[in-house]
C-alpha cells in the first residue's frame, strides 16, 4: 500500500485464489489505551480475469467487528467509481472477512468505503477558497 490513504499488511499473494491479509492497526489511542482498526484501501494488480479470494484474517479483531456481518467490501478499476463486491462475507467463528472478485481489469483497488483522497481534499479546499461568501 504505497499509495494515498492505503492501510493493509500482505502476509501471502502466492496464489490469487488464496490472498491472505490483516487490517494494519492504527497508532495506538490514549483514550481508552487500544490500537484501533477497521478501514482499509489496498490495490491487486493480476491478469484480467482472474478469480481473487482475498482473507483478512484479523478482522474478527477489529473495533467494531459486528458491522462486518452483511458488509458488502468496496471496490473500484479507476479509484473514481466504486462498486459494492456482492461475493463478501464474514465468517464469525474465525474472525475472516472473505472478498471473493473476478475483476475485469489487471487493476483494482478494495476499500472498506470509497477513500476520500488527499487529492479531493485539496480540491474541495481550493474550491472552497473560490466560493462567492
């Protein structure tokens, strides 16, 4: 995850129908004394059309765990549009959070939601210094 706003740590990409991956934590929160984690953003490069399984393995641990159970991941080919990954689910029991994609391009991007990039930051910052007051 070299790119804007990426956030996932690749513990095996050998085999595409068997990608296995943990949510990287965030700093550690003063507050309550605890890493959170639940978002990520990461890119799969491979042929078109190939099958993917990706397993984060960790999201069982993640801060709020019960919203993965009918969560739909993220996806998108020009990290513009996104689309919603019907094949996703949460196994409870080993705290897996399974997407399963044939994507139509060489190139795709997952995200736990559609990012908002430090480009469109910096868009609606000079869009906002434009604005008529």
């Amino acid at each position: 995850s070299t790119f804007d706003s990426g956030n996932i740590t690749v513990l095996s990409a050998a085999d595409p129908g068997n990608i296995t991956l943990e949510i990287t934590p965030e700093p550690f929160c003063e507050s309550d004394g605890r890493a959170h984690f639940q978002w990520f953003h990461f890119r799969v490069i491979a042929p078109a059309h190939t099958p993917l399984t990706l397993r984060i393995t960790n999201a069982g641990k993640a801060s709020f765990s019960s919203a993965w159970r009918g969560y739909r991941a993220a996806a998108s080919y020009d990290r513009e549009n996104f689309f919603r990954v019907e094949d996703t689910t949460y196994d409870s029991d080993t705290g897996t959070l399974t997407i399963s994609h044939t994507p139509t391009s060489p190139s795709v991007w997952y995200a736990y939601f559609a990012p908002f990039s430090q480009e469109m930051h910096h868009n609606l910052i000079a869009q906002s210094l434009h604005a008529p007051r």
